[in-house]
C-alpha cells in the first residue's frame, strides 16, 4: 500500500474506511485527522474529585419549622382548656375578643398565658408540667419530656420559638433534621433532668433547655472542625457573648436556670459527636471511581476522635447518676450550699426567696405573696413548721 494522497479517505489495510471524528480539535503540531482511531491519543481525564469540606450539600430545613408550629398549637390547645372566663375570679386580658382563648390576669401570670392554678386544680401541671413529686413518686419519668413542649405565657412561646428559628434553621440546613432532632430532644431532657434535682418546690415547662442546647452544641461544633473554619476567633467571640447574655437572663428571679444549664451541657457534648465534620483536604473514596487517590489523610483528625469517645462517656455516666438521683428523691441542694446561686443572685432589686404575710385563725392560715400580691387560705390539721410555710409561700408566689 502506497501513501494516502491529501483529501482521499484513508484506508485500513482490510480497505475499511475510516472517518475523522468532526468534534476532534486540530492544533499547530497535533495528530493528523487522517490518523485511525485506534491510534488517537485518549480524551483528557475529568477534574479530580473535590475535597469533603467543599462538597457538602445543604439540607431544607423542615423540622425546625415543624417544631415551632407544634409549640404553637399546643400553646392554643392549652388556653382552649384553661378557659379563663369560666374558671377565673379576675378579669381575664382579651376576654371580648379572644373568648375561651383569654389569657389570665396579668397580677396572676404576666407572661401572658394559662393559670398555674385554677379552681379545677393546677392546670399546667395536669398537662405535662415538670413537677419532682409526680416524677419520682408516681413515677412519671415522662414529663422530662411533656415539660419542653408547654409554655407559661404568649411571651413565653414568643421568645422561644423566635430565638429555635434563629438559631435551628441553620444547623439544620448544615447537618440536617436527624442530627438536629435528636440534640434538640436529648438537650432538652437533660436540661428537665438538671432542673428536677435543683428545683424542688415548683412545676417548670419552657424549651429553654432545647434551646441552650443547640446554643452548646454551636460551641462544641466550632471548636471539634477547629480546622476547617475561617474566622475562628471572631466567631468564637460572638458565639461566647450570645451564650453568656442568655445565661445572663438565668439569674433572674422566676427563671429556671438549672434547665438552661441542663441543656447547655448535654448540647455542648452531643456537638462533639453529632456535628464533627472530616478533616480539610479528606476525600471521600467512594465518590472519586476510577482514581488513584493518593493523599493519606484520615477522614478525622486525632483530637475529633478523643473529643466525641470522651463525649459520649460523660454523657453515659451524667444521664445514668441523673437519673439515679432523681428516682432515688435526691435533693441537690442538700448537697451543695451555693448551687442555688447559679439560678438566682440576689440583688438590691430583687430577691429570690418567695416572702409572703401571714395570719393565721385557729386551724386556718392565710398567706399573701408580696412580689404578685395572691392571696389563699389553707387549712390546717394541726401545727405547720416555718419550713411549711415558706414552701406554701414559694408555691403561691410562682
């Protein structure tokens, strides 16, 4: 076979033609377009998979809305029952205009909401409110749960549910609703736990421990991905003076400050094993086929691994001695003088002790809160101790 003269067809040596590929490109010096196939160089290979940290995707936040929306209509379920106008001796706030709806008097609950105590009996508290006695003595460990759903005014879910949006949209939108579900129910458990062996004498609902949560885990999660962040310390910053203005809040009177601490720290622990992300220039195997991939960096670093085994150990170990101590009907204050600091600090505005007056006819006692001015008699069977006294007064002044 001779040489193929220029603008012929090439042919194979069976005398097959073969024809040029149009999209090929002919640069100054490339192959020839008259070169068979068999002999043309192969197409560059793709862009080499992308490291982890570039790659996340985004997840739609749902839950978090979800979980507003649920507060919400509980929060209207529990006014439908409380029914004011029907089951309270004061002027309710709205009644007009809001009928059943109506919220109590704002001498007897200022938050805008339901009665702590109505004539049928302590509303809140038939519903789902944390209270110790009915935890450990009737044994329903449940309202660890119930308590985090109920709220005790307008002002109350407001707050909450403002602050959940703010805060929940973007870890889920960064980890998803599985991983934000589960800190979000776990913080607010350990935040009813926490409350439980401190506060002893009243009932509690509010998902302030949720939210102090998510709050710690934001903490624990900068710190674990250390790595990987831009910004650390300004982010640090930022974040530590939102968690300290929040605590802040705890050491107010009528605020329960133990379940804000409850669920800081059962957060900041989760973080470290729910929200550890791979480590900076990590590739994942399983999406780079075909590739030769040469880097030999773990998927975590050293110190993520120690940080969630140490995590999960404390988080065993605090939840199992929790519990034990509150079925067991452990008062934490007996065994701690100054703890009771850390839920209220007393000032020359306010006090934390409930004071109330007293007068007492034969077996009737009358008791009046100085702080929300509400008045009941009791009556007695025989002698009442101070110490009676005062958890009759704390009762009536919260």
């Amino acid at each position: 076979m001779g040489r193929t003269p220029i603008g012929d067809e090439p042919e194979s040596e069976f005398g097959i033609k073969v024809q040029p590929r149009q999209s090929d490109p002919h640069p100054i010096g490339g192959p020839s377009p008259y070169t068979p196939d068999k002999f043309r160089p192969l197409p560059p290979p793709p862009a080499p998979p992308r490291p982890y940290h570039t790659s996340m995707k985004k997840w739609f936040p749902w839950l978090v809305p979800t979980i507003v929306t649920a507060n919400i209509v509980i929060f209207i379920i529990v006014m439908y029952i409380n029914n004011c106008p029907a089951n309270s001796d004061d002027k309710c706030v709205g009644e007009a205009s809001l009928g059943r709806f109506a919220f109590q008097s704002t001498h007897e609950n200022p938050l805008l909401g339901p009665s702590a105590a109505t004539s049928v009996n302590y509303m809140l508290l038939n519903i789902g409110a944390l209270e110790v006695k009915k935890v450990v003595q009737e044994h329903q460990a449940w309202r660890l749960v119930s308590c985090m759903w109920l709220h005790a005014g307008a002002f109350h879910v407001l707050a909450n549910m403002l602050s959940l949006l703010f805060v929940g949209i973007r870890l889920e939108q960064e980890f998803g609703f599985v991983r934000v579900g589960l800190l979000y129910v776990i913080s607010g458990i350990g935040g009813s736990l926490l409350s439980s062996l401190f506060v002893r004498n009243t009932i509690s609902v509010g998902a302030s421990g949720a939210l102090f949560g998510l709050l710690g885990a934001m903490l624990s999660e900068l710190l674990v991905n250390w790595t990987i962040y831009e910004n650390k310390l300004e982010s640090l910053l930022s974040l530590l003076l939102i968690i300290l203005i929040n605590m802040a809040v705890g050491i107010l009177p009528h605020v329960d400050n133990f379940a804000h601490l409850g669920g800081f720290i059962t957060g900041f622990l989760l973080g470290f094993v729910l929200l550890i992300r791979p480590q900076f220039g990590y590739i994942n195997k399983k999406k780079a086929p075909g590739y030769i991939i040469t880097s030999s960096k773990s998927k975590y670093k050293a110190y993520q691994c120690v940080f969630s085994i140490v995590s999960v150990i404390l988080l065993t170990v605090g939840f199992a001695v929790g519990l034990v101590l509150l079925l067991g009907g452990v008062d934490g204050n007996d065994h701690c003088s100054w703890c009771h600091y850390l839920s209220c600090v007393p000032t020359p505005l306010w006090t934390c002790e409930a004071r109330c007056t007293s007068s007492q006819y034969e077996n009737q006692l009358n008791l009046t809160c100085m702080q929300n001015h509400k008045s009941k008699f009791y009556m007695l069977d025989g002698g009442i101790s101070p110490s009676q006294i005062q958890k009759l007064c704390a009762e009536l002044c919260h």
